[in-house]
C-alpha cells in the first residue's frame, strides 16, 4: 500500500488558522479591558466569567483551526 501524499496547507487556510489562534490570545491579552468587578454575572465579578466565557469560546476556535488543518 502507497503511504498518504503529504498535502500541502493553502496560504489562505494557514493564514485563517492562524488567526483563529490569535484571537483567543488577543483577546487575554488585553487584560486591562476586563480588570474589572462590575458588571457582575450570578454574583461573579466580570473578571471571572469574562475569561470562563472565553475559555468556551477559545475552544471552539481551536476545534475549528484542527478541523481547517487536518480536513479531509
């Protein structure tokens, strides 16, 4: 059996993965915007739930750069 042909990624698809991946990134590092308690969520301070909202949301992202990387 002949292995797989190595396929090569698009610049387009490397250059959309890659911003899927920076998004996240931006997005905690610009922690100045969310240092702060008000509004509160269920009595959690912005702070917490901004980045627990992001951690769901960072892993979308991320499924959708492996699904863009390895699609078949």
């Amino acid at each position: 059996m002949d292995p797989e042909p190595v396929r090569r990624l698009s610049l387009g698809r490397k250059v959309a993965i890659a911003i899927l991946l920076l998004i996240p990134l931006a997005a905690y590092m610009a922690y100045p915007t969310y240092n702060v308690v008000k509004p509160t969520l269920g009595g959690l301070p912005f702070f917490y739930w901004y980045q627990t909202l992001w951690l769901f949301i960072s892993g979308v992202l991320f499924a959708i750069a492996a699904y863009l990387w390895d699609k078949r």
